[in-house]
C-alpha cells in the first residue's frame, strides 16, 4: 500500500504517532461543530511549530479544553485563561488561548445565522484558497493563511491532503459530500 510521501519516510516512532491521524482524519469531512471548532483550535495552535507537537498534546488539549465544547469554551472566564495559560498539556501562548476562546463566541454568532459552524463552512463552498484566508481574517482571530489552508485541508474544503497516488486518498474522495465534489 502506498502512502504520502512524507508518511513513508518517517521514523517509525513517529510513523506510529502520524499513521492514525493521516489514516482516519486528515482530509475527511467533519460533521459535528465541536470536532471542527476542535480542529480548527489544533492548527491555530500549531502555528509556529511541528504538527507532531499537536498530535502528542491533542488529549491535553482535550481535556483543558473541555472537549472543544463551542459552548463552554465561549463561557470561558479570565480564571480558565489563567489555567490554560498555566496548563504544560497544551501551548501556553496568551494569544492563541484568547483565539481559541473568542472563536468560540464566534461560532455561536455564526451558529444564530447559518445553524452551524459546519452550515457556514457549506455556505461559503467553494472558494479559492485566498478567498477563504481573506473571509477567515474577517470572521475570526489567529487565522493566517497557513493555518487556513491546513485546516480547510484537513477536513476536505481544500485540496492537497494526501497525493492522489496515497492509498487514503480515494477514501477521503468517497467520504465527501456530493456538494463538496467540485471542490
């Protein structure tokens, strides 16, 4: 079975680590908002750094987060900020918690208009790479045109997850929606 490159070549230490993450999520459609507000706080926070040092504090994550329940993390007080920012689980960056926090309220807001974090994304389908950046400057925080391109990548808005000859690659085509086949 052939695989992305940048699989293939890896350690086997860090094979194992990156092998789940490559097989069962990245590029495949995500439905429910938490796991999207989720995956959208784990590329903010990888901004700067290796997705590897993602991966290996996601349950960290997990758990100072709340689950990247939208709802709770939109009530966060200054006292959460203060134990995030204390947290060694996760990346104790003050403008990154901030964003993570503030993206929530965000959500919530899109959530009144369009139902669903996930119904906006829909709604804005499809755009270019650059007009995504542009409209995720405008609607939340910490959203660089890296950390755009990934996660829209990383959940199927955005081609380039996997080369076309990745043996996952025609499963993610398969999980789409038939809206997001032209995309």
């Amino acid at each position: 079975m052939s695989y992305c490159s940048a699989i293939e070549t890896m350690t086997a230490d860090r094979k194992a680590l990156h092998q789940a993450y490559h097989d069962h999520h990245y590029g495949f459609p995500i439905h429910d908002d938490n796991e999207l507000f989720a995956r959208l706080v784990l590329e903010i926070n990888q901004a700067g750094l290796s997705w590897e040092t993602i991966l290996r504090k996601e349950a960290g994550f997990r758990q100072a987060y709340d689950n990247f329940v939208i709802e709770t993390v939109a009530a966060y007080t200054d006292a959460d900020r203060a134990r995030l920012l204390a947290d060694p689980g996760i990346i104790r960056n003050r403008l990154k918690i901030n964003a993570a926090i503030e993206n929530a309220k965000t959500i919530l807001t899109l959530r009144e208009t369009y139902g669903s974090f996930g119904k906006w994304l829909e709604f804005h389908h499809p755009k270019t790479k650059d007009q995504w950046v542009r409209l995720f400057k405008k609607t939340f925080r910490f959203t660089g045109g890296e950390i755009v391109n990934e996660f829209l990548m990383s959940i199927g808005y955005l081609p380039g997850a996997h080369a076309d000859t990745c043996a996952i690659y025609a499963k993610v085509l398969e999980s789409r929606p038939l809206w997001a086949q032209a995309g």
